[in-house]
C-alpha cells in the first residue's frame, strides 16, 4: 500500500478512495494508519431481481449520445466524472440512463459491485435498480445512511451480506445526490 500510494503522490493524484472490508480489521488499521478517513458505511445488496418500475421513470440502455448528460450528472454529484469507465460500459451494453420528462436524470454503469450509479433522486436510483436483470458479483453497494434506499431494497427482498468502509485519503468532496458507489471507487 505505501509503494501505490509513493506512486500517486508521483504522478500527482489529488486523493485516494478505496473499499474498505467492513469485516477485516487489520485492513481498517493500517488505512487510518496510513491517514485514510472513513467516509462511508456501505451495504453490500444481494438477491433476486426486483423487476418493478418507478412511476414517472424510464430506464433504458445507455447510447454514445447519452454520455455527455451522464458525465456532467456524476460531475454535479461527486466533482468529477467517470467518462471512460462509463464510455466502456456503454460500449459493452451495460450501461442504462433514467429518464424523467425528456431528460436524464441517472445512469448506472452497471448494477454490480464494480459498477456505480449517480442519480438527482432517490427515485432515480430505484428505478435503476428496479430494472436490472441480476445485482453482479456480490451484489450493489448502497450508502447505509441513505435510510430511505435501504428500506426500499430490503423492502423488495434484497438482503445485507457484507459491510465496507468507503474511505479516502486526499481530495475528497461530499456526494450532493443519489448514488451508489463502485468497489472500485
């Protein structure tokens, strides 16, 4: 961990995010050791596929010309877009935008542990999830704090199967939205 991080302050990384084992207490210490910060408790969700929409929402696969709308929205979010990881996606097929009166109003890259969704709303998210075929690896992270999201994915039959930590050194700025973060950021 000390050799990645020697390499970011190289090449001039302004922070560092990582997930955190909620489970794995020797990974905790040496992170704050290291002078990380715990930002987030997260929920690891697994389970059968929700299959039910949001009224006003309409999700769909992700196209090129989406890109730019889904850039500027995880922007507003967290400061900083997540245009290639999100351009791969779309190009894979993965990815899926919610719509609200013409406009998009979230993305997802995929609903995966290794994927990431921003949204304005609650509903956003909702709908995002409520629309995916299968929760990949094991399962989509969900902000435990975000109460009014847990409740509705326990609510449809998904279960806690593990916490983390989201935790950062550096950079860091305070989600302003819906979201679901990655394993991966």
């Amino acid at each position: 961990m000390i050799a990645a991080l020697q390499r970011c302050r190289e090449r001039g990384v302004p922070g560092v995010r990582l997930v955190q084992a909620g489970y794995h207490m020797r990974s905790l210490s040496l992170y704050l050791k290291l002078g990380f910060e715990a930002r987030e408790h997260l929920s690891c969700l697994q389970g059968a596929p929700i299959g039910q929409s949001v009224p006003g929402c309409t999700v769909r696969l992700a196209t090129e010309a989406d890109l730019t709308a889904c850039n500027q929205l995880c922007f507003d979010i967290h400061g900083v877009d997540r245009a290639g990881e999100l351009a791969q996606a779309t190009a894979r097929g993965q990815a899926q935008v919610v719509e609200r009166a013409g406009r998009i109003t979230g993305y997802a890259s995929v609903i995966a542990f290794f994927g990431h969704a921003v949204g304005e709303s609650n509903d956003d998210l909702k709908a995002l999830l409520g629309a995916a075929e299968s929760f990949g690896g094991a399962g989509v992270l969900v902000p435990t704090r975000n109460g009014e999201l847990m409740r509705w994915c326990l609510g449809h039959g998904l279960k806690v199967t593990q916490a983390l930590t989201l935790m950062s050194l550096g950079l860091y700025q305070e989600p302003a939205g819906a979201w679901l973060p990655s394993v991966i950021y």
